[in-house]
C-alpha cells in the first residue's frame, strides 16, 4: 500500500498515515541548529554536533521505536454539547497519544515539516522549522474551531531535555541524576544543566498564548510510572509547575484556547539554544543565574507571527534558489523528482550531517568520515560552492603528514577522531576527487595555494595542492607484491578487513588490524587511484604543470597496466589479493566470486575501454556483462556473490553479516551508480537508467511495504537476494549513494558535466526518450539546455545562442553574458 504521496508542485512528501513501516523523517536546520522530525514528531535537536551539544534526549533501541519528541496535547477543557467527554485528550501529530485521527497528513519539505489533523472538530497544524540566522526551532500551532458550539482547549507542549552530551547522557546516571537545573521565567523555559561551571550555553523553551502553567520535572509532568501517551498534567489538565532539581529535566508549557465557531488561534513554540560570552554569563554577575539580556530579544522577535511568516518565506526562498541551479524537464517523473528535489535535497542534508545523526545513527558515533564527506561534496558543490570549499579545507586540515588521513573527524572540534585512527587506505585519494569537483565547478584555483596544516598542527601548514600530491604518493608508498596498491585497514569496504584476524567478540573489525599489512592488496584502491592520478593530472594542466601531468598520467597508465596484469580475473576485476596473496572476487573463489566495486571504479577511471582480447569486446564491456549476469536483481545491484555462508577470519566484517544484509552482498546503493555511470561512459543508456530506476526511491514508492524506508531519499542498503527479507530498505538518509546517485543521472546519463573549459553535454539516455529540457547555472551563467533526439546513438551536435560548436562543451561566453541558450541534437540522424 501507499502511506503517502509527492506533492511535485509544493516540494513536499505528503504522509496520510502515521503508521508508516518505520519513522519517515526530515530534517530541519541548514546551517548549525539541527533536528530530525519524524511524521509523528519524534526525533531530537543538536546544536552543530550530535554527540557534544544535544539539546533534547532521544532514546535509540525505544519501543515503540519512534517515542521521544516534540510532543503536542490539545485537552477539551469543557465537554462539547455534542458527545464527548470532559478531559479528553489527543496529540495532534499522532504520538504518543495514537487516538484515530481525521485528515492525518505529514507533509515534509525542504527544511520543515507541517503536521496536521482534525479530531472531535478541531483541526490543528503545527509547522516545524528553523530559521535561517538563528539558533531555534518554531513550532507554529494553528487550531481550527470546525464544531457548532465555542471550543475550551488546553494546549500541552513538551519536550525533554538532553544533558548536552548525548553519550554520557545516556550511561552516566550517577552523575546526571543530580546535575539537572532550569529557570523558569516570563513564560520561558530555561535549561542550564552545566552552566553553573564550565558550558555557557543553555536551551530555552518559549510559548506564545495566555500561559497557564509549567512544567521541568519529568516524573511530576508525567505521573510515577506515567508514559508520553498519558501526562498526568494533560490528564488533569493543569500543570504542576515543578522546578527540576537534579533528575531530568524537561520543558513543558500549558496553554488555554478558547475558540468560536470556526474560530482560529495560532500558538508559538520556540525551542532554542544560545551561547552568552564567558564573562556574561551571570545577572547579576556574583550569582549563578543566566544572563538573558542576549536571548530575550531573539525569543520576542520570533514570538511574533509575522516574523515566523517572514523566517518561513526566507526559508523555502533560501531552497528554492539553492535548487534553481539545477532543474530538469525529463520524460520520467521519477527522474524529474529526485534530481529537481529530493535527490539534491539528501545530498544537503549528508552535507551538514555526514554520517552523525539519523534514525539509524545515533548521533554519538561515526561523525564526519574523511572518505564520506568528500563523497558527499560532489554532490552539493554545485550549491553551495563556498561552503564546499570549507569543507574540502576542513577535510584537508585532518590530513597526516605521511598523506594517510584520520577515518572520521568530530565536527565541533574539526579534530581528527584517535579512536578510529587512520590507515584506510583509500581514504586520502577521494580528496583529489572533491578537490577536482570543486575547481570544474568554480574554476577557484586559489583553493591549491590555501595553506592548510597536517592533522591541525599549527606551522605544518602546505598549501592544499601539496596535500593532493601526497595523497596519490600515499598509494605509492603502499605497494604490494603484485604491484597493486596494499588495502590498510580497508578500502571503500570498510568492511573488507584483510589484516584483522578477530577471533574476539565485539572487537572492532576497522581497528582491530593484526596483520601487518603488507601483502594484502587492493583492486578497487588501484582503480581509485587510476582515477585520482587522472583528476591530479588535469588539475596539473589546468595550471600550466606539463610536466606534472605527465608524471601523473604515468603514475596511472602503470598502474592501469598493474590492474590490467593482475587485477583481471578473465571475465572481470578480481576484487582484491588477501594477506596470503589468495584472490578475492575471483572465479577461483567459492563464495565472494565477484564484487561490484571494482567493476565500477575501475571502468570510471577508464580502465579496459578499449581493445580487449578474442572478440569478446573491452574488458569494460566484459565486466558489465559479468554485473549483469552474476549480480543485478530487480531492487538493485548485490555488492557480490555469492554471499560469504559463514565468517572467514582472513576476510573480516564482511562475512560477520548474515547473507543478503549490508556489506555481505546486500545492495550497498553507493555502488549502483558506480555501475550506471560505467553503462552510461560505454554508451548503454538504457542499461544505465534501468538501473537507476531499480533503486530510484520514488519508483519505489509502489513497493512501500517491502521498500519500507522514506520514498522521497535514499537508503543505504536494500537487502540482497540472499536476504529473507530481499527488496527491504535500511539505514536512510545519511548515505554516500546520495551524492552518487545525483552524479550519475545528472552528469553521466543526462551528460550534463562541469569541465575546466566549459559545461559538457553528453547525454546518455534511454533509446526512447525524445528528449529533455534542463536549466543548470554554471559558473554564474544560467544554461538553458534542450536535447533533442534526432537519430539512434549518443553522438552530440552542439549550438550555443543558435551557433554550431564543434564537441561537446560549451564554451563560457564573454564576461557580462549570463545566459546561453543550448541546443543538442542527440543521436546519429538519419540520411
Ligand atoms: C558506510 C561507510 C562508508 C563505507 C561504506 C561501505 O556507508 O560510511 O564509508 O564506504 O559503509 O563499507
Ligand atoms: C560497519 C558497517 C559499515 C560502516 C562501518 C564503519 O562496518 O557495516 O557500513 O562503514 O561499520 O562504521
């Protein structure tokens, strides 16, 4: 069945049902206040960093699994004349009361989301968002009186504070369980758990509306041994006005309505977080009160509803400008919707969180991922290119001197994280590719002189071209005995640990290596590098280094020829040699004979292209024919098979998964579109969307029920054909199959690529498509693209502003121009 619908005109993911297989959420926040909302309003807020600066609790592993969240309680104070009784209560999003609701609907969109329904006459809508410029949340409560007869109402809202620190929130009771402190003051709710020493921030909690009472003591607001679903301030219908002393504490506002017939009344929640400096902590300054001389202004500017109205319409502005740089008019609607929302929308959203908060991670685990974040910026650089060009000096700063990189850096700090340590071997290489996705996109070369230090020590400073050189020399430095770049730790398969050997439960496969690493070898890594000594070498043109490139290109032809030599199996790439030289992903294997990621990033570098032996066509040719015979299902792409039956100890994490799931041959999304664009650069255009459509979240909006996750962004996994559960999503939001699912259909199957000369079209599309329109604005010019099919094939004839251009590239025109209009006929014509 279908729990919801695409609102395509408004942006928006409308939800009709509250009981979706799992919380479909969204997030609010774009620049440092943060909050996951489910369709019922489960979730949490942070400030910057998950773990570090929490401001409200969410418990993981809950049951339901969605409890814990902005929570609204409407109470019939007085019994209407028709039926009902006196005292009832309901939560308009659903949780935690879970009454039978009228006209549920959830609709998510870009930056907030607006939960609404009617029940016993009253209809209430509550928008979510954050504004940009400020550190708080809104929540805009609009009631509807749809009964005959006036409406006497209270309005319960609550939230539960989180002790800043998500991870010792959660485990250190001996401590936390006395700490708790609020101030409660002109309707504010104020937490300051922590401020008497060493933090200077505190959350807040405001209401708009004739105040009636409070409540900061969970256990008073909810009753011993009461649950969300039934407060025993809601069930009374007045609060008690505890004040939170140690225990935990929680914000909650009580307000009362009265409502005509057909009377409407709008209620402001703000929930907020604010830093005072370190001197002005105090009022009076000997005291330990909170100072609020700074907060109270931004409280009351947003307290007014014409100034939430005015932060909503900057906010869906501040979307609509950011998606306007790229917007297609395909024959699929499929299509049309993820590029021109959805798709660019999650690529956002990985771009503020990483990996650090979802439904999925807690939020006070994996952080930023060196190898994840460049990832990501390739598909938001186009966006918000200054803030890409942070990013990538972040990244940078966490780089070693030896060119290795720190797995994960804590994005508070920007500090490399020592736990997880450095040593996957991939890791540094994905710099040169964001690095090179932001100089096509901006033609910035300033970014290579950036000075930017080694692992943040001051007076290491480099500048950032130095840092992509000792990138590709990190791999160098790496060989194994067949010449073929040695995995680490792992490669982009973190869970391909060749050097671990764990026999201890619970042993971290990533960290645990025992073997001392020289001799396990990686395929996908040589691959990688082919690509990135490819992309270093551009850069090396681009800058007037001749010589430069060239070695670079050297680099990569001898190890394309390594690859050539030992990384091809016969009928496709070996995925990897273990540390006793013993092929992965070769037909010499029983299990774990062929893998995807080879295929696919040694085709993107350009490996096996051309010629090939026996009439059997390019060994890229080849190794596409293998995905499609040995590992292409109908919900996706398996990352190999056949699925490892038990765990190997010289392969690690991989084989600890039980068949079908996660990296023992589930469909790991991030790989299918390694494998589209390798279809789309060999010219298969069907093929190549065909496969885009297997995972396409929207196309699968159908399958709901065994699909499971949000139909509006991507999961990282659906279970592979091994799995009981085959076609079942898990692990949305938060995935690196964001940012390549939007280059590949962007750039590889409707072609439209930034270059260093110039924006290239070369679509490759399905045969039956008569064409499509798209908008893309490149280096400050708004390009208005249509392609046309006039013939079978890919050939591109190209005009700019009426104008035949030679190739596939248009040129940028002269400074002061700022629109080109671009015609291509697509296909070879006939006669
Ligand atoms: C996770 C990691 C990513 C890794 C992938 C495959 O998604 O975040 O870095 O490449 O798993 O193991
Ligand atoms: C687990 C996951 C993998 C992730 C890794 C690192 O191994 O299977 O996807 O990349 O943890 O956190």
């Amino acid at each position: 069945m279908r729990y919801g619908h695409f609102d395509d005109s408004r942006r928006e993911y409308v939800i009709t049902q509250p009981d979706t297989p799992l919380p479909w959420i969204n997030y609010l926040g774009s620049e440092a206040y943060f909050g996951l909302i489910s369709n019922t309003a489960g979730g949490y807020s942070f400030y910057r960093d998950a773990r570090l600066r929490r401001i409200t609790r969410y418990r993981y592993n809950n049951v339901p699994l969605d409890s814990g969240g902005r929570y609204l309680y409407l109470r019939d104070d007085a019994p209407p004349a028709e039926g009902g009784d006196e005292g009832a209560f309901w939560s308009p999003s659903w949780q935690p009361a879970r009454h039978d609701l009228e006209d549920y609907a959830c609709r998510h969109g870009l930056g907030y989301s607006i939960i609404g329904s009617t029940y016993r006459g009253i209809e209430a809508q509550t928008r979510y968002f954050v504004p940009l410029g400020d550190n708080l949340e809104i929540w805009q409560l609009t009631l509807t009186n749809h009964r005959s007869e006036a409406a006497h109402l209270s309005v319960f809202a609550c939230v539960e504070f989180c002790l800043w620190d998500a991870w010792d929130d959660a485990t250190n009771y001996q401590r936390n369980l006395s700490i708790g402190e609020v101030e409660v003051e002109d309707a504010v709710i104020y937490h300051k758990s922590e401020y008497r020493e060493r933090r200077n921030h505190f959350a807040f909690f405001a209401c708009s509306g004739e105040w009636a009472g409070f409540d900061t003591q969970r256990d008073v607001f909810l009753g011993l041994y009461g649950g969300w679903d039934k407060p025993a301030a809601v069930e009374r219908g007045r609060s008690f006005n505890s004040v939170a002393h140690g225990w935990a504490p929680i914000g909650s506002h009580h307000v009362r309505v009265a409502l005509e017939p057909g009377g409407t009344h709008q209620v402001v929640f703000l929930l907020g977080y604010h830093e005072n400096p370190a001197d002005r902590k105090f009022d009076p300054p000997t005291s330990s009160l909170i100072d609020k001389a700074g907060v109270k202004p931004i409280i009351a500017r947003y307290l007014e509803p014409e100034n939430v109205d005015a932060a909503f319409r900057a906010l869906r502005a501040y979307w609509d400008d950011l998606l306007a740089v790229f917007q297609v008019d395909t024959p699929d609607v499929h299509t049309d919707r993820m590029v021109n929302v959805w798709n660019a929308y999650q690529c956002m959203v990985t771009f503020n969180l990483s990996r650090s908060a979802s439904f999925f991670e807690s939020g006070v685990g994996r952080g930023m991922g060196f190898r994840d974040s460049n990832q990501d910026l390739l598909g938001f650089v186009h966006m918000v290119p200054a803030r890409a060009r942070r990013r990538i000096l972040d990244l940078a700063a966490t780089q070693l001197e030896s060119g290795g990189a720190y797995h994960q850096y804590q994005p508070l700090t920007k500090r490399g994280n020592d736990a997880v340590g450095a040593n996957f071997n991939d890791d540094p290489l994905w710099l040169v590719l964001s690095v090179a996705a932001y100089l096509k996109e901006t033609g910035d070369g300033s970014i290579l002189d950036e000075p930017v230090p080694y692992d943040n020590q001051p007076g290491s400073e480099q500048p950032l071209y130095e840092h992509l050189q000792r990138s590709l020399r990190y791999t160098l430095d790496r060989l194994g005995p067949h010449g073929l770049p040695l995995i680490g730790r792992a490669d982009w398969n973190d869970c391909l640990n060749l050097n671990t050997f764990s026999s201890t439960p619970g042993e971290s496969f990533q960290t645990a290596t025992s073997k001392d690493g020289e001799t396990a070898e990686s395929v996908f890594i040589a691959g990688l590098f082919v690509l990135a000594a490819r992309e270093l070498a551009a850069i090396a043109r681009w800058r007037g280094l001749e010589e430069e490139a060239h070695t670079y290109e050297a680099e990569a032809a001898r190890m394309e020829t390594g690859v050539l030599e030992h990384g091809w199996d016969g009928d496709w790439f070996l995925r990897a040699y273990d540390d006793s030289s013993r092929k992965v992903g070769s037909r010499e294997c029983q299990e774990g004979r062929i893998f995807v990621e080879s295929q696919g990033i040694c085709i993107l570098a350009g490996i096996g292209l051309d010629g090939g032996a026996e009439g059997k066509g390019p060994l890229a040719e080849q190794a596409l024919a293998s995905v499609r015979e040995h590992l292409v299902t109908p919900h996706g792409i398996v990352l190999h098979q056949p699925a490892y039956s038990r765990y190997y100890l010289h392969l690690g994490e991989i084989s600890s998964y039980p068949p079908g799931y996660k990296e023992n041959a589930g469909i790991f999304c991030h790989t299918n579109p390694w494998i589209m664009i390798a279809e789309a650069i060999v010219g298969h255009g069907d093929q190549a969307h065909d496969y885009y459509m297997r995972i396409n979240p929207s196309a699968r909006e159908a399958i709901a029920d065994l699909h499971r996750c949000e139909p509006y962004v991507y999961a990282q996994m659906i279970a592979g054909r091994d799995a009981p559960t085959h076609g079942e999503a898990k692990n949305s939001w938060l995935t690196g199959t964001a940012a390549w699912n939007y280059v590949a259909i962007s750039q590889w199957i409707l072609g439209i690529r930034p270059t260093y000369a110039g924006l290239q079209v070369a679509p490759v599309v399905p045969s039956n498509w008569p064409g499509f329109t798209a908008t893309r604005v490149f280096r400050g010019v708004t390009h208005r693209i249509t392609v046309e099919r006039v013939g079978e094939g890919n050939d591109v004839c190209l005009s700019v502003d009426g104008v035949p251009v030679p190739g596939d590239i248009v040129p940028l025109p002269p400074k002061g121009q700022t629109e080109v209009r671009v015609q291509v006929g697509l296909g070879r014509a006939q006669g």
